[in-house]
C-alpha cells in the first residue's frame, strides 16, 4: 500500500514511464491522488481542523510550546506542573519572612522561611500549593479571607514547623494541615518540682469561700536543667530570651479547681490548666519571649484542704513529688 504508517509509497515514476514510452493514463493519476487523498485525510492539521481518533505514539519525543492548562482535560506543561503540584525533588526555596511573604512566586513548592518578621499575608498567586517550614520562631496572622489559619486565631511558630498551605482562584491561601514541632520524644531541658521529704504533705490550700485568691504552688528543685538554661528561687524559675514548649501539673485535693502558668515579669497568664479536684490540674503552652523572664505555677481552688497541695505516700526510701514543670526550648 503506497500510504501506511504515515509515509508516502510512490506508486509511479513518471520519469520511468517516460523513458519506458509510457502515456500518461487517468487510471495512473487517479491511483496516485487516491493515495494522496487518504494521506491528508489521516494527517493532523496545524490549524487544529482535524480530530485525533487514536492513541498517537510519540516513540519518545517531545510535545513542546504547549499553552497554559484551562480546562480539565487540558494536558499541562512542565512549567504548570511544577507550579500546581508538588515534588518531592524540586529542591527547596529560601523565603526571608516579611509582612508579605510571597511564597508563591518561590521556585520550588517545597519552600523554608527564614528571620522572625510577623508574617501577614503569603501573597496573591492563585491556584497553588506550597509545602512551607520555619527556620525560626515569628507570627503568623490569620485573616477570616486571605490566609485562613487553623481554629481562625494568630499562630506562633518555632523551628521545624510545618505548614501545608493552598491558594484559591483569588490567591487566597487556606492552611490544609499545621505540623508542630516539639521535642516530646525525648528529655525535657528542664525539670523543676516540689519535692519534700517521704511522709511529708504537699501543704494546705485556701478556698475562695474563705477569701482566698490564686496561690503560688511551692517550686523547689531543679531536678535537671540541662545547659543551666532556667534559674529558680522562691517558688519562680525564670528562662531567657527564645521560644519554649512548657507542660506542668499539680494536684488539688478536695476542692474544685486549676493552675494557672503566670508570667510573673509581665503580670499575665501564659496558660491554664485542667479542671481538677481530688486529682491533678495540667496544662501546657508555648511561650516565645525577646528577654528574661520569670514563671510561676498557681492554682485556685472553692474550698480549703489541709492537704490541699497533696497528700503524702509516706513510701520508704522515697520522696514526695507534688508540683512539676517541665520545659522544652524549641528556638
């Protein structure tokens, strides 16, 4: 067959026939442009008339110059690809953080913040995904349109942090999953406690109805304080400049009540606790703070107990252990 597989077979060689004292014949020609006729029929035209009706093997080449993806059905680009979706071996871009970190006009879609400037915007590209992480501890604001955070309340991020971040039409950006960081698999930096003596109480606690307030739980021992990174005296540790993850706990005994974390220096809580009575309050926070600092665990409870703080085990060989704080420095 002259036509097969996309290529041409000349039936005829009118140079041949010539030489040979063959006429030209319509049943020549006509065999001829048949052949041609099928060929274009077949052929996929430049100015996009024709209409592919079968699979088109490439046999390893390239379709090059394609346009922009607008449809569902629309093959994409390399370009498009890397911009829509991720991949894992497309390296990472450094961002320096600012009130607007445009993270979509990073190179990359996996992309590290860096500097510690509160972050209020990631910018306007639309239709993207980014896999962001923290070099450091900074702000991050939420906004109820353009960058909607989880629980839609400001965040403070430490290091190794992560977020995975897309953006609508309108360059929107929705954080799809919040990764935080936290050493919890290995030892706290800092532990504080109440210890006292085995048979020893934990002491007596004063209720509201007989006017009490909040009281400051008893903190005496810095059980380990690796790099000497807290300092403790008179029931207050205080930590310098950074961001720390902090857990405490501390029973309360026959009453209703919780614990309080205060910031001492600055006169204003840094957590609360759990609900307790005739059991433990506990609680965490995160803590970022630019200079030295002085803690404190309070409780407040309805009534007063003379065991208020803990009862004793009385354990041979042992000691009491009552209120205990447990600190993470994470930046």
């Amino acid at each position: 067959m002259p036509f097969a597989n996309g290529r041409f077979t000349r039936l005829y060689s009118y140079v041949t026939d010539a030489s040979q004292g063959i006429e030209p014949s319509s049943e020549r020609f006509d065999a001829e442009f048949n052949d041609f006729a099928t060929g274009l029929s077949t052929a996929v035209l430049h100015d996009g008339t024709s209409t592919i009706t079968a699979d088109i093997p490439f046999n390893g080449r390239r379709v090059t110059g394609l346009g922009d993806a607008t449809a569902a059905t629309d093959a994409i680009s390399w370009q498009i690809g890397d911009a829509r979706y991720l991949r894992q071996d497309a390296g990472t871009t450094d961002v320096a953080s600012a009130a607007t970190t445009d993270i979509g006009a990073a190179a990359t879609p996996l992309v590290r913040i860096t500097g510690t400037t509160t972050i209020t915007s990631f910018g306007t590209s639309a239709n993207s995904f980014r896999l962001v992480t923290f070099a450091g501890a900074l702000k991050l604001t939420h906004n109820g349109t353009s960058l909607l955070l989880p629980g839609a309340v400001d965040h403070y991020t430490v290091a190794g942090d992560m977020l995975l971040l897309a953006s609508d039409g309108s360059g929107n950006w929705t954080c799809l999953e919040y990764v935080r960081r936290f050493a919890h698999a290995v030892e706290p930096d800092v532990v504080i406690e109440d210890q006292k003596a085995a048979g020893t109480t934990g002491g007596a606690s004063t209720g509201t109805a007989s006017g009490g307030g909040r009281e400051t739980r008893t903190l005496n021992t810095l059980a380990r304080n690796a790099n000497t990174i807290a300092s403790l005296a008179s029931n207050d540790f205080t930590l310098p400049a950074g961001t720390y993850y902090l857990a405490w706990s501390a029973p309360l005994i026959g009453s209703l009540g919780k614990t309080y974390l205060r910031n001492v220096t600055d006169g204003a809580d840094a957590g609360v606790g759990t609900n307790g009575g005739e059991g433990t309050s506990m609680g965490s926070a995160v803590v970022s703070i630019a200079a030295s600092k002085a803690f404190r665990v309070q409780q407040k409870c309805v009534t007063s107990n003379a065991n208020g703080f803990g009862r004793a085990a009385a354990f041979a060989n042992g000691i009491e252990i009552y209120a205990r704080v447990e600190i993470w420095k994470a930046a």
